[in-house]
C-alpha cells in the first residue's frame, strides 16, 4: 500500500496569525464559546483529518490587551468535542511541570473512555516564570524539567498499564464479579521526583494508552521524544533544517530500541492560500500588516526570557550579538536558536524577523495557490522532512477552508491522503501499535 500523510489541525485562538482575531474572516463566536471548537473539529473529521490539537498557557499571556490568547482548558474542552465527533482524533496540551502524574492520567484515559479510544497528550515542560509564581513555586532549570517530566511520563504510563485488558468481568450472575483484582496491580513508583502507589481507578482505556505527542527541540528535547513520544509536533523555517530532525529523531528513536515507523514527525505548516501567487502574497501583505511591531517586541522579549529588544530600530539589519546565547537561556532553547540562525542566515531587520514570526511563532509560513502549497507538502513528505503536518491555519476558518476544499482533495487524488477512515481510534489513524498491558 502507498504510503499516506498524516494531518492535525492544530486549533489556536481566532487563527495562529497575531492578527486573525482582527481578520473579518475570523470567528464572530467568542474563544470561550464550545461551538467554535465543535464546528472546527467536525469541519476537519468530514475531510478526514488524523487530529486535532489544543495548545495551553497556564498563566495570562502578556498581550493580552491586544493579543486573544485565552479558551477554555483544553482536557475539559476535549470532553465536549469527544460527545459531538466520532472519528477524529482529539489531542491537548498539559505540563508535567505544574500538575500530578495520578490526575493528569486518570483526566486522559477518561478522554480516551468518553471518546472510544481517540485521544493524545501533548507533553510539554513549562518554561514559563510567570507561570511558576501561579503555582508558589520556583522556575526550574532545562535540565531538571525535563527529567521531572521524564519520570513524570515513566508513573502516567505504569498508572494507564495498572489494570490489564481483561481486568473487568462484569459477571452479574453467581457471585458478582465486578474485577479479576489478580489482573489489578499497583505502581509502587518511588523515584527522585514522584512518589505514587497506584493503581488507576479507572480501566485501562480503548487505546492501552492515549498517544504520547511531544514538541521539544532541544538536545533533551530529542532525547525525550525518542524514548516517550509516538507523534511529534516540530516546527521549522526550511526543508533542510526539517530533514535533519526527521533522520536525527528516528534514529535517536532506534537507538532508544523503539521502532522509527512507530514515531510519527508532524512539522507546522502556516499556509496562506490564494486563486493565484499574486493573491496570496497580497492576504498575507495584508494580514502582517495589521500587526503592532511592538507586541511583537514583548513576545520577542519572552521568547529570550525578558531580554531587551527596545533599545534595536525596526529598520536596522540584526546581527547574533544582538540576542542572548540561547544555550544559556531556561527558555524554549531551540525556538531561540532558531531565530537567531535565521537572523544570522538572511539578515533580517526587527520588522522583517517579527512579521516572519506573527503568523506561525517559528514554523513555516508559505503563501501560494493550491496547487503549489500540495507541491511543498509532497516534497517534505516524500523527501525525508515529514511523516505529515500540523496544519496551523492564520486566520480561521477563512484560511482552514481552501485547505479542505482545496488542498485535500489534490493530495487524495495523489493518493497521499485518506479519503475515508478505516479505523476508530487516534492510534488507527496514525498507524501506530496497541500498546500491551505487560500482565
């Protein structure tokens, strides 16, 4: 069989361009509003999508007077799109830094019960200072948030894998067996960082487990993708610097004695769709131009952990020495070092690098026709770069729609994309093993 991609849709405020919420051809519905969620998932399951995927901040974002960057929690909106969807897969966010191995797995495996066996969990460290004040507690280094987190997935995979398959009996009759407790066992989980008796109080959900999805970049960041994730999220400016992760973490993966098929790279893609070239240029003219330079500013600021960039002119060429080295910073290293090798590569100006950056935070931005934007996506596919892609619309769902309508249907007709499920679960869709209970 030919092989097939793999698309999210990654969901994100009005659009991921800083300026969708001003679009008109953004959502009138307010972001806290369930229904816009409902009518972007069920949009992307009639076309087939493996996916979709809501990103979390657990602190108010800094723009926020100019800036739409708050809906509602993303395991507790997932509830209510797993009662208005049947196939599509359904993935959120949550941080092994700010909450407790036994809640966050009990919260997914009950997704995964409500919705039949489709959901995933994006696993991210969070970086973030203000957010550690939320919380009373104090930031925490690279190094030590990723082993937390490492240890973290290490007791939320025991908990899922504490009731075997055929645990429950449900034998009315007789004696009234509910559970065979001999298919029951704790986790007796004492590490450096947590300490968790176990077991779940739930059975083991549809999929075994709910997918492990993961974003991190960084040295650590590959090291953990390779022994925990099953789908990976990554974002990058070029093919070149996308080939070189994909062959890195699938070789990471083999050595970490998994299977590299059975970890699936999903690059962001940020398209901006016209009729034509010239149109397509013009959409994405005119939605850079509704940005303000100066939040772009801030976010740079947090980008590089409160670095500042006022004393720069928008209109002066950057050079690397005018950002902090990102291997010192306790921020999101790669996304840091990525800006400054792109600085470095095309000189940018302030102005060129923040409206490089409004639409897609890092991950490739491409303005083209239809027919073009198949043509990037088939070249990543077949050349090393991808396994699919995590779509990121700029405004939605004006620029979702000629994706569906449009792009789609190209890439079905190459015979690179479904046109209808064949499975019922997340892991279905992405081709990925049933994991087994060890009993």
């Amino acid at each position: 069989m030919k092989r097939q991609m793999h698309i999210n849709l990654f969901i994100q405020s009005r659009g991921h361009h800083e300026a969708s919420w001003r679009h008109p051809g953004s959502t009138h519905l307010p972001l806290t509003d369930i229904r816009y969620s409902q009518e972007m998932a069920r949009k992307a399951e009639a076309s087939h999508f493996d996916s979709i995927f809501f990103a979390d901040v657990l602190g108010l974002w800094n723009n926020v007077e100019h800036t739409p960057f708050n809906w509602p929690e993303p395991i507790t909106a997932l509830g209510a799109l797993a009662a208005s969807t049947s196939r599509i897969g359904l993935i959120a966010t949550a941080s092994t830094t700010y909450t407790e191995p036994y809640n966050l797995a009990r919260q997914f495996a009950s997704i995964d019960h409500i919705s039949g066996g489709r959901a995933g969990w994006n696993i991210v460290t969070t970086w973030m200072d203000g957010v550690a004040r939320n919380f009373g507690a104090h930031h925490q280094a690279h190094g030590d948030r990723y082993a937390m987190g490492d240890e973290f997935v290490e007791v939320v995979k025991g908990l899922w894998d504490s009731w075997a398959d055929d645990a429950v009996v449900d034998d009315r009759s007789g004696h009234g067996v509910y559970a065979n407790t001999d298919r029951i066992r704790p986790v007796d989980f004492k590490g450096e960082y947590y300490t968790v008796a176990g077991p779940l109080n739930l059975p083991r959900s549809p999929q075994g487990r709910p997918v492990l999805v993961q974003a991190g970049a960084s040295d650590s960041g590959r090291d953990f993708a390779a022994r925990h994730a099953e789908a990976v999220f990554t974002a990058h400016l070029e093919k070149e610097t996308a080939q070189e992760f994909y062959a890195d973490l699938k070789a990471r993966a083999a050595r970490a004695g998994r299977n590299p098929q059975q970890v699936v790279i999903l690059p962001g893609l940020n398209p901006v769709i016209g009729s034509t070239e010239e149109e397509s240029r013009r959409l994405l003219l005119e939605l850079n131009s509704r940005t303000d330079p100066e939040i772009g500013r801030r976010t740079l600021s947090q980008r590089f952990a409160g670095h500042d960039f006022s004393h720069l002119d928008l209109d002066q060429p950057l050079k690397p020495s005018d950002f902090p080295d990102p291997d010192t910073l306790e921020t999101m290293k790669s996304r840091a070092a990525m800006i400054v090798r792109l600085v470095a590569r095309e000189g940018l100006t302030l102005r060129e690098l923040l409206a490089r950056f409004a639409g897609g935070r890092g991950h490739y931005t491409f303005a083209g026709t239809p027919e073009q934007v198949v043509d990037l996506i088939v070249d990543w596919f077949e050349n090393g770069a991808a396994d699919g892609f995590n779509v990121m619309p700029p405004v939605i769902p004006v620029m979702l729609d000629p994706f569906i309508e449009e792009v789609i249907p190209r890439l079905q007709k190459r015979g690179l994309f479904r046109t209808a499920y064949t499975g019922t679960t997340l892991r279905d869709h992405l081709g990925l093993d049933r994991p087994g209970d060890g009993f």
